[in-house]
C-alpha cells in the first residue's frame, strides 16, 4: 500500500525525512492551524513537520512520531506575494491632552 504524502502547505519542499500530521478536527484547534499555514477552511492534506517545533513530537514505543496534543504550527509566510498592495499606513501623531 502506497500513501500519497504531500504536506498541504504552499510552497512547501518535498522532504522524505519529515513526518505528516493530520490537521485537528476540532474547530477552534483546526482554524487556528489553518490560519497559522495560511491554508483554505477545506484542507484536508496532512503537514509535514517542518512546521513544528521538534520538542512538540512524541515518539511512542512503537516508533511513530506523533504531535503533542496542544502543539500548534509556526505560522507561514507568504513571500511569492506581489508587494504593490502593500498599503501604507498613515502615521497618526500622538495627541496630548491639556
Ligand atoms: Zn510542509
């Protein structure tokens, strides 16, 4: 049996050493990764990972690497975007009070 495995993050490089992990299912737990991967609500892919921190995995007695419970992502930045919709932010002067 073969598994297609493919970390479900952008831009993100192939690598036969990282492990995959199953995005949460509970709903708090699965937006707050999605949004930290920059990933649509439909994902459904594993991450690899070389998104976590290594001290957040657990290796059990029978050699599968599994992710602490509470372990979240570190958060993905997007570099290929275009940099023209930067917006610029107005410098507001601080106002005294009399
Ligand atoms: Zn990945």
């Amino acid at each position: 049996m073969s598994t297609i495995r493919k970390c479900a993050v952008k831009n993100c490089v192939y690598d036969e050493s990282v492990t995959y992990h199953r995005i949460p299912k509970d709903f708090a737990t699965r937006n707050d990764w999605l949004n930290l991967l920059c990933l649509p609500p439909t994902t459904s892919n594993r991450v690899c990972s070389k998104h976590f921190n290594p001290l957040d995995f657990v290796v059990k007695d029978d050699g599968h690497i599994w992710l602490k419970k509470n372990a979240y992502p570190f958060p993905v930045i997007i570099t290929s975007e275009p940099f023209e919709n930067e917006v610029e932010v107005e410098y507001t002067p601080l106002k005294y009070i009399d």
